[in-house]
C-alpha cells in the first residue's frame, strides 16, 4: 500500500470485506488494521510502502448465515477474501493503483 491506514481507510476495507464475503458488518468483530513501513530506495528516490494486516472475527450463528458448519462458513469467508475480484474490490474502495493479499488464515 502507498500509504499508512486512515479511520476513513479502515471503515471502507471492513465495508468492503462485509459486501464481499456477505457477511453482515455487525457480525465482523474485533476489527483491526496495523501496517508496517518499508523504505527502499529506487532510483535514488527513496520510496516507503505499507503492508496492511487486518485481523477480525466474525461472530454470528450458523443458522444465520445458512451454513451447515462453522468450518464450510469459515472457508467459504476464506475463499472470498482469497479471491481477485476481492483484492480489486479493495483497490477500488481504497483507490489505490495496486494491491495484494498475501495470505488469508481462519481459525474455527
């Protein structure tokens, strides 16, 4: 990421991950976001980027939501946010050039 998360960065990416993963926003949790910066020089111009991590729960019952188990919930959410369409929909939200997501886990 270009830069250091903002409030407004931060209620777009969990709205972003609601929208995508179908997961109402009041059921996403503990909502987190901490980055870290890395400076490297390119050109003799010294750029710094961010990688974002972003840490939540998803608190809702299986009967809410449709599923036959919390593990098949955990990865169909995992699955989601592993996608492409999931990273461009973040790019968009965010309106940034370019992004990744380097590894999605669950915990059940």
């Amino acid at each position: 990421m270009p830069r250091a998360p903002t409030a407004s960065d931060e209620a777009s990416l969990k709205a972003t991950i609601a929208t995508e993963t179908t997961v109402e926003e009041k059921y996403i949790q503990e909502f987190a976001v901490t980055f870290q910066p890395a400076r490297r020089r390119d050109r003799r111009l010294l750029t710094t980027t961010y990688t974002w991590d972003v840490s939540f729960s998803v608190v809702t019952s299986l009967s809410t939501v449709s599923s036959s188990s919390a593990d098949d919930y955990s990865n169909t959410i995992e699955t989601s946010l592993s996608d492409s369409s999931f990273e461009t929909a973040v790019s968009t939200s965010l309106s940034v050039e370019s992004l990744t997501v380097a590894s999605v886990t669950n915990y059940v």
